[in-house]
C-alpha cells in the first residue's frame, strides 16, 4: 500500500514509517499539516495514519479535507488524547479509526493493513495464479510448492501484480505502490525488480511484459 505518516515528532515519524516500510508498504512522511495535505494533493495514498494535534494546519482540519474529498484514503488517527469524547471527535471528522499514544508499532500496522483492506477491492489474505502463492499476512512466497525468498519491493510488486489478477499493470502504478515519493520517477526501480521476480521465480516465466502497457501474471 502507499502510506502516509503525519507527525511532528521526527523521532517517532521516522519510527513508525521504517515500521510500515517493514510490511512491504511505499511510506512518506510529513512532519506538519500543511505538508501533509500538499503530499495528500499530488499522491494517492490508501492510508493515512495521521497525528491530531499539528503545526501549521491541524491534524482536525486535514482529517476534513481528506474526507470531504471523496476518494477510497482510510484515516488512521493518532492523539495523546484517550478520552472517550477525544475518539468521538476524531471519528466525526471522517477518520475512519483511531489509536491513543503511546502505542504498539505492531498494532498500529494491524490497524493500518485493516484500514488498506478497507480502501481497495477485497483480496483474500492467500493471493494464487500460475502456480504463485502469497501470502500476505505471513509475507511468504512459494512457487510450485517452492519457497522463494523476496525483497520487500519484490514481495510489493508481485503482491500488486497479483492483485490484478492477470490484468496488466503498468510500472507508474507499481512505482506508485511499492516506492515512496522521493523514488526518481525516471529510475530503473521498477524494471531492475521485475527482473529479480523472474529470476528468483524461476521457469516457466510468469511475469510477462505487455509492451507499452505494463506488466502481469501469467
């Protein structure tokens, strides 16, 4: 999934991204509410795991703006605060959950991959074609009953690849999902991984190359 983290404690910021970006998600940070909603603007994301009291724009009015959008972006919302009349206010903006400071990283990711499958077509935790199986939950790979050891970008892509179900997709949106917003747009990211995948996956190949419109499974 493609995430992004609003907090302004560096610190724990860059914490809960290298967290996320551990479950195989794109993640970028903004440290102010201004920021957030200008990356919000150029970028789509499945979750948002957003802190409430910001600098610059508040943490309440970025939760607006993200709902009063429209789009599929789930927000995960982060306070100091654990008054039951602090969460009510937080989910009458539009998040969509909320999470009290301090907080275990391994329940926050929980929350957030629950809120991803919120945000998208539901896909079943097993995803198989062509003899691939992953499994998203326990991030393993197996082919023909073989297990193959991925990377995290190479678990994200075959993962979105999957998803598809035999549709193509197209590098821009694999880039889009498994790299984060500092990722040069004009890299070799995308190419050099599907290479690894058909590498590591061995023959038959599975990951074809529709040329000019993007890649897909078998």
């Amino acid at each position: 999934m493609r995430i992004l983290v609003v907090e302004d404690e560096p610190l724990l910021a860059d914490a809960v991204a290298e967290w996320l970006r551990g479950e195989s998600h794109a993640v970028d940070v903004a440290l102010d509410g201004g920021a957030a909603l200008e990356r919000f603007g150029v970028n789509d994301y499945d979750v948002v795991v957003l802190d409430r009291d910001l600098p610059v724009v508040h943490g309440d009015q970025v939760c607006r703006e993200i709902a009063a959008a429209g789009g599929e972006t789930r927000v995960l919302m982060l306070t100091a605060a654990s008054e039951v009349d602090d969460r009510v206010t937080g989910l009458s903006l539009g998040a969509d959950d909320y999470l009290p400071k301090p907080f275990a990283f391994r329940e926050l990711a929980a929350r957030v991959a629950a809120l991803g499958r919120r945000s998208r077509r539901a896909a079943p935790p097993v995803l198989e074609r062509a003899g691939v199986t992953l499994d998203v939950h326990l991030h393993q790979v197996f082919r023909d009953g073989r297990y193959v050891p991925l990377s995290r970008k190479e678990f994200a892509v075959l993962a979105e690849l999957l998803r598809a179900d035999g549709a193509p997709v197209s590098a821009e949106t694999l880039l889009e999902k498994a790299w984060d917003e500092h990722t040069d747009p004009f890299t070799q990211a995308v190419r050099m991984t599907i290479l690894k995948l058909r590498r590591k996956l061995g023959d038959p190949q599975v990951v074809l190359t529709d040329p000019g419109v993007g890649y897909r499974i078998r």
